[in-house]
C-alpha cells in the first residue's frame, strides 16, 4: 500500500496531472500525509524523484535529504499554517474499526486534496492590502468605527482581532494609525462628495446652526442643510462641526456662517434662510452675515423660555422642589429603590424609575411631574414602610393641595409637549406650523373660571413670554405664507379675511424672483366683452372655477391655439374634418401667453379652491402629485416648506458627540471630531462603502 501511485489533479494552469508516489511505509513521520514523491515512467519503467519531495496541497517540490523531514515540516507550517504537532502518521495504529474508517477518510482527503474548511483556509497565503477582499473588509471596519461611533483603538482590541481572524484568516487587520490618517479621511472625502452632489441638485436650501463645549473645553458651532428634493422628499445633511477658537462674539458667529455657505456652495437666486436658538449673540450674527435671511428663531427653545416661565411661578416651584426631593431620595437609597418595586408589583402598576429633572429643561420637568403622579401609590407607600421610613429625614411629602398643583400643571404643559414633540420631526415640514400652532396654544392657555389663582398665574406668565414672539412683520408675514402653502393650513382660519387675502397677494409679489422675470402687478382685472355671447365649451377648455371671497381675481380664461403641425392641411384627419364643418360657426378665440404674475394668480385661485388635505396627510406629497398642476405655486412651496422650525437638528449633534468625545477619547483633535459626527450622520451603509473599494 505504501507504493501506490496516485495521480493529483493540477492546478489552474497546468490541467495535466501530477503523479505522486506514496512513500513507504517504513516513513512514520506524520508530514508523509501531505507529501509524496513525484515519479515518471521512462521505457515502460518507473523512475521515482527522490531528493524532492511534492506537496499535495500546492504542489511544489520541496528539498530532501535522506531521513530528514524539517523542510517539510517548515513548508506545512509557512505556506499552509499546518504545524507539525498536528499531523497524524499514516501508519497510526488501526486495529478499531472506526481507527480504520477514519484512516480511509483522512487517506481519501489527502489524495483528492480535499481539506476540512478551516484548513483550507489556513492553507491560504494572506490578501495583499491592494486586494478587492481586504478593501472591502477594511472598509466594512470603517463603517463600523464611524457609524456606530467606536474608538479607532478598537481595532487593537484581542476580542475584535479574534473576531476577525475566525472569519477571514487571511485579512491582515491595517495599524490604528492608518485607519485614522488615511482610511477614515479617504472615507470622509468620498461621502463628502456625495453630499455635494446633493446639496448641488437642490433648488433651495434652509440651515440651522447652534454651539456647543465638548468634555475637553473645546468650543465647537455646528452647521446643518436641509432641502426637498426633485421627488418632493424631505432631505437634509449635517455638514460641519467646526472648532470656534475665538470668542463667540457676533462677528466671528457670522464669519463661520459665511464661509459654511461658500464652503459647501448654498449659494442661490435666493438668500438663504436659517434656524437657531434666541441667544443673543446668534441673532447678531445673523443680522451681520451676506445673504443669510430670513433668521427664524427656534419654535423649541421659543417654547422652552415661554414655559420656563410658567413653571418657575412660586407655588407651581414650590411643589417641583418637594418632587424633586422625593426622586433624589430614591436615587440615593439602594433600600427605597427595591421596596418601591415590590410595591410597584403589588399594586399593578408600570415598572417605572423614577425621573429627576434638568432645571433648565422644562420639559424634563414634566417628565419628572408626571411619572410622579403616576407613582404616587407605589411611592406614599414605600415611605410608610418600616425599612425606608427609619431612613426618611426631613423629607417633605406632598400634600393633597400639591398634589391637585401637580395635576393641574400636568394638564396645562401636556399639549406644549406635545407641539414640541411634533416640531422636532425632521423628515417633515414643520415651518408652516409655527403660525398655527402658536395661535393654538394662545386659545388653550387662556383664563378659564374653573382656574385656581396657581393656574391662571402660570399661564399668566406663560403667555405674557409667548405673545410677543414672531410679531416682526417680515417674518411673521413669512410664516402666514409658509402656512398658505401648506395644502393643510391654507384656510388661515386664525386670520381675518383681509390677511388672508393679503398673504396670497404678497405670494403673488415674489413671482419675479422665482421665475427671473420682471412682476406687473395688476390692481384691477381684465375687462370682458360683456356684449359678446358666450362660447360653447369645448373638450379640453378651461372650466371657470369657483371664485372665494379671499381674493377678487380677474376673469382669466385659457384656451390654446391648434397645434398646426397636428392639423395639416394635407392630411384628412379628425381635426381638420372638423375645421371643415365648423370652422365658420365655433371661432376659437385664443389669446397672448400670460406674464408670470397672472399664471401664478391663476394657480392661487384653483389652489384655494382645493379642499385641505388631512392633517396626517403628507404636504410634500400632495405638491409632488400636482406640481404639473401648480408649477410655479411648487416650487414655491419647496421653498418655504424647506425651512426647518427648530434647531434641533443641529442640537442633537450634541448628542452624538458626547458620545464620540468621551472621558476616554477627550484627545480627539477637533478634525477628528468634525470627520467622525459627518460620518456618523451622513454614512450611507452598504452604498458607500461600496464605492470606497471600487
């Protein structure tokens, strides 16, 4: 058996195959498994090599000197990662049926070459770095470093390089340093350009920006873009998160603005609207930047102050500061905390942690108030309990007054919670919701008899911050049209009959700058041949639509000329049959192309007289469906529908990089931080990869 021939197939490029001899059976050596002897037949007699060996897993010839195998042995564990510990001698002891059984599959593999999977992969030489496998497996780890926002020294970590090396043997895992300094960059450069693209495409662009102080004292201003695009959906990109070395003063705030906008090319026919918070040195800012207006201020923060406001009315402090108390003592106490549960358990009620506030949040203010409220069983129980109550020192509980306060604030805040839950959406238009919902809230906070003297002074106070807000005539004129816009609250119902009329007609004003044509407007509509008899309507006329009381539009009517090129004289078709037999009796009477501003007036007309959509209803979607209806109304729709609200994109920015620059990586350079937030926002996975190892 030990002479047995066996023929090995080659590889790919030498499709004749190898003849090998086994070796004798006297060779114990376990390395005999992968090797034998190559042989030829010369004159009808076989002539045996042997001072070289052949593997049978690549089939290269190896040296050999009589009785030595470390060449062999060094050849398995080099190219195929197969250490000599390993191997088994062909000739182990086979006096079992199941040694025999398995000596026959392990002969048969090492004839056929065949290995079992992580052999095979062992058997392999390593990728080289420029391989299409390892770039996209590097690739797939910078995706995973960016978008899930892990450190770049977790690819030194053992668990992660166990990982992969169970998964790909053959990947070699790229230094730290070039996943940061080269990598990451190349990555970042190549999703920056697509952003551009985007950015490039788009008609009309709104910002917002906002400020914040890394854990490392490191002050930072970030820059967000938000547009629709062709296919009437909401779109938007954070840009840039740029360190502000100087002091924030308005100037510099207007400098880094301007240069954001040069920067990422938002330049338009129009200037370009931005959101931010009411802080003073912003709103400066603002005033000062080139071509950066209208300036709305945050509808959230707006909302903040106004509430904060409410809340901080003696009484209504007095009982949060007693809440307040009560949360921190379970906080604290490991004991409050486990009966509070058993007592939770035993009433039925959610297994909810208590919430403690953030005092200048007012809206975790009402998140503290109202699980307390819902706790209040669970929470009176546990203090009366023996093993809290030897622990309970000085806490004042709340009484049956404050706790009916605590009800009552609940029940003044909840709808302000709920608007600014709604604003906060950023894959909708929320800046035609500014306007009505602002009046809405008006109408809820006012002075009801069945009020205490504790709830009409919070909403008091409340409104008396709220009211004077959005009052500059440019931008609140700017919000009415934003809302006229908006297939949802085009009815204006918060506005008398002249403002409505006026915010149409001042729609009808920006004609020019969203046609680049020169606007005469017209006072008085077209006189009508009063005298002359109607014309029938023909099929594909205008109808006359219903004309509201929102604004007396002139007579307009739109027929078009035959189309001569359809109407040849020549051919006999439906159309000149029926010039023939009518021509002298039904005259079409057609009339000159209308400027901008009368086609726009048109489209206002036709536009008021659609029913409102829904308030679930899609704004954009709606305008997508009819802006061959409405071309010019559309696009400018896109425009103002474009506009965020609130700065709240920019501020959960703030978020993300508490989570980036974190206590252990507050080292981070302020490129690296800017890289790995525009990375984390706008890393689209799979694509962008994909495109990284083309």
């Amino acid at each position: 058996m030990a002479d047995k021939a066996v023929s090995v197939e080659g590889g790919e490029e030498n499709n004749n195959d190898i003849k090998i001899r086994e070796p004798p059976a006297s060779f114990r050596s376990g390395v005999w498994k992968h090797f034998g002897f190559r042989f030829n037949v010369h004159n009808g007699k076989e002539v045996v090599e042997k001072e070289k060996t052949v593997c049978k897993l690549c089939h290269n010839d190896v040296s050999y000197k009589s009785g030595n195998t470390s060449n062999m042995s060094t050849h398995l564990k080099r190219k195929h990662g197969i250490g000599f510990s390993s191997t088994v001698s062909p000739s182990a002891s086979s006096n079992s049926k199941s040694d025999t059984s398995v000596s026959t599959v392990t002969k048969a593999n090492t004839v056929t070459g065949q290995l079992r999977l992580q052999e095979t992969f062992a058997c392999q030489s390593k990728f080289s770095n420029n391989s299409p496998r390892a770039r996209a497996i590097t690739m797939a780890i910078a995706g995973f470093i960016a978008k899930d926002m892990r450190p770049y020294s977790v690819i030194e970590n053992i668990g992660f390089q166990h990982l992969l090396k169970t998964l790909e043997p053959r990947y070699s895992i790229p230094s730290r340093a070039h996943f940061s300094t080269k990598i990451m960059p190349t990555l970042g450069d190549l999703v920056r350009g697509r952003v551009k693209e985007n950015l490039k495409s788009a008609e009309y662009l709104g910002l917002t920006t906002d400020g914040w102080t890394s854990r490392s004292t490191q002050s930072f201003i970030t820059v967000t873009a938000h547009f629709v695009d062709q296919d009437y959906k909401f779109a938007n990109f954070i840009l840039q998160t740029r360190q502000l070395k100087e002091s924030h003063t308005a100037a510099n705030l207007a400098k880094v603005l301007e240069e954001s906008v040069n920067e990422w090319g938002l330049k338009r026919d129009l200037p370009t609207p931005v959101t931010t918070d009411n802080a003073s040195n912003i709103v400066a800012g603002i005033s000062l930047a080139e071509d950066i207006q209208p300036h709305i201020r945050c509808f959230a923060h707006t909302l903040n102050l106004a509430t904060q406001r409410g809340i901080n009315v003696n009484q209504v402090d007095r009982v949060l500061g007693r809440v307040r108390r009560v949360v921190s003592f379970f906080h604290k106490s490991t004991t409050a905390t486990s009966v509070l549960k058993s007592k939770q358990e035993l009433l039925e009620l959610p297994q909810h942690k208590l919430i403690m506030d953030v005092p200048t949040r007012w809206n975790s203010s009402y998140d503290m108030a109202e699980r307390y409220v819902e706790q209040q069983p669970a929470i009176f129980a546990t203090l009366m309990s023996k093993d809290v109550k030897k622990n309970v020192k000085d806490l004042v509980t709340l009484t049956d007054d404050d706790n009916g306060i605590l009800e009552d604030m609940i029940r003044i805040l909840k709808p302000i919670k709920t608007v600014t839950t709604l604003m906060c959406d950023t894959k909708h238009p929320t800046l035609s919701l500014i306007h009505p919902l602002k009046e809405l809230l008006t109408l809820q906070l006012k002075e009801q008899e069945q009020d205490n003297s504790v709830i009409k002074a919070m909403k008091a106070a409340i409104l008396k911050d709220l009211r004077p807000r959005y009052t500059d005539p440019d931008i609140y004129n700017f919000l009415l049209q934003s809302s006229a816009l908006d297939p949802r609250f085009k009815t204006l119902p918060y506005i008398s009959e002249e403002q409505r009329r006026e915010v149409f007609h001042s729609l009808t004003l920006r004609a020019d700058q969203f046609d680049n044509q020169k606007v005469v407007v017209k006072e008085e509509p077209i006189e009508t041949d009063v005298d002359a008899p109607p014309l029938p309507t023909l099929h594909g006329e205008c109808q006359e639509l219903p004309v509201t009381d929102a604004m007396a539009p002139p007579t307009l009517t739109i027929e078009e000329p035959p189309d001569k090129r359809k109407c040849r004289p020549t051919e006999m078709t439906p159309c000149t049959a029926l010039d023939d037999l009518f021509g002298d009796v039904f005259v079409t009477r057609v009339e000159a192309p209308k400027s901008a501003t009368e086609q726009l007036e048109l489209e206002i007309i036709n536009y008021k007289s659609e029913a409102s959509i829904a308030m679930s209803s899609d704004p954009l979607a709606w305008w997508n469906s009819k802006k061959s209806v409405y071309p010019k109304l559309s696009k400018m729709a896109k425009y103002y529908l474009s506009i965020p609200a609130t700065s709240v994109p920019s501020e959960r920015v703030f978020s993300t990089a508490g989570d980036i620059v974190t206590a252990q990586r507050a080292a981070l350079s302020p490129e690296h931080v800017d890289l790995l937030i525009f990375l984390k926002s706008n890393l689209i996975i799979p694509d962008d990869l994909l495109h990284g190892t083309a």
